[in-house]
C-alpha cells in the first residue's frame, strides 16, 4: 500500500497535461498502483471536460481539417500490426515500453558504496533535467547528502528508510534544498528508484563531501 503521494498541484498539473514526460513517468507509475491517486485523477479530469465545455467554440478552416483527416488515415492501424506484437506491446507498462528489459538487468554503474546507478536521461530528447535510476544494495547507506535543486522520486522497487519514514514501493516523493537525508535500504531486496533532478546532489559527509566538485 502506498503511503506517500504526489500533491494535489501535480496531479492537477499531470491531468492538464503540463508535466514533463520524465515527471508525468513518475506520476504514471504511481498511478497505476495507487486507487486514491487516479480516483482524484479522474475527477480533475471530469472536471477539466466540463471546463472545456464551456469554453468559446473555435472555427476550423476546411483544409485544416482535411489535413487533420489525412494524418488520422495515413497512421498505421493496429490491424496493420501482427497480432501477437500488438499483444505484447498492450501487456507492457510504461517503464518497460522504456527501458526495454527487467530493471534488474540493465547495465548498472557503480557510483560509490553500495549506490549504483544508469543516467537514461537520453531516453527523453530535449529534456533539460537529468532523469537516473538509482539502486541501493539490500541493507545498504547512501551517502549523507542534500539537494541543489528539486529531485523526485518514485520507488520502483523494495524500499528505503530516512529521517521521513519508510518509502516503500510505488511510493512518491519531492526533495529540494532545504532537505538533507541518508537513504537506507530496508528489506532484503534492492532498492530501486527513478529519479528527475533539476541539479545535482550536494554530499555533506565529512569526507565524501570532497567529492562534489566531480558530481554533474
């Protein structure tokens, strides 16, 4: 069961269709197990087609709409497509449709201690924001550290612990500067999370502190 939750602004935002695709990931993924969430989603959504109801009604010229017509006609349907892909590609979540394989076996980076990490920022073209993928070992530390910017996360697998709570799989959350933690990994899995940050961490152990200069 998740615990921790988007705020109303961004599910307001992700309903409007204002998030970043690497954001609306985020929110996407907790949706799909989260039934508070996408009830208070669906309402946003009911609401904006009231909204859009009520707003002037807008002319579309004749050639606009034919050219609207012939993109709709020349897109591949999915009869066009072998049904056993199709079927495939139906039964595929949105984080594998991106990465393409199990999270567990992807090509892993070890950062430091027990942190290993994938930058799949190149996934998202245009995206200013770095978007990473961080595991923590079973009953591993990260370092002490804070933030420069925003970074939100999304458990994808296992948990960690910090001075928060417990955030457990599928549970969401949004650090900024004025937050500083030492994550844990509790359970006896790793701790896998996707990540969006607008700028890097700031270590602040006594030692590991040195190391920023080296972080981008």
């Amino acid at each position: 069961m998740t615990r921790h939750h988007p705020d109303s602004l961004s599910l307001m935002e992700y309903s409007a269709g204002n998030l970043s695709e690497p954001h609306a990931l985020c929110i996407r993924l907790h949706l799909d197990e989260c039934p508070q969430c996408r009830s208070r989603v669906d309402t946003l959504d009911s609401l904006g087609a009231v909204m859009m109801e009520h707003q002037p009604k807008v002319t579309v010229s004749d050639s606009m709409f034919d050219a609207i017509l012939s993109k709709i006609d020349s897109a591949p349907s999915e009869a066009d497509l072998p049904s056993m892909a199709a079927s495939a590609a139906a039964k595929l979540g949105p984080l594998q449709k991106l990465l393409g394989e199990d999270i567990n076996k992807l090509p892993w980076k070890r950062q430091m201690g027990d942190v290993s990490v994938l930058d799949i920022t190149d996934r998202f073209p245009g995206q200013r924001e770095q978007v990473v993928l961080q595991k923590l070992a079973a009953g591993g530390k990260a370092p002490a550290h804070t933030h420069r910017g925003q970074e939100t996360t999304i458990v994808l697998q296992g948990a960690f612990a910090d001075q928060k709570g417990v955030f457990n799989q599928w549970d969401f959350v949004v650090l900024n500067d004025q937050d500083e933690h030492k994550p844990v990994a509790v359970g006896c899995e790793d701790c896998i999370t996707l990540s969006v940050l607008s700028a890097p961490v700031k270590l602040t152990g006594t030692f590991t502190r040195m190391l920023n200069p080296f972080i981008r």
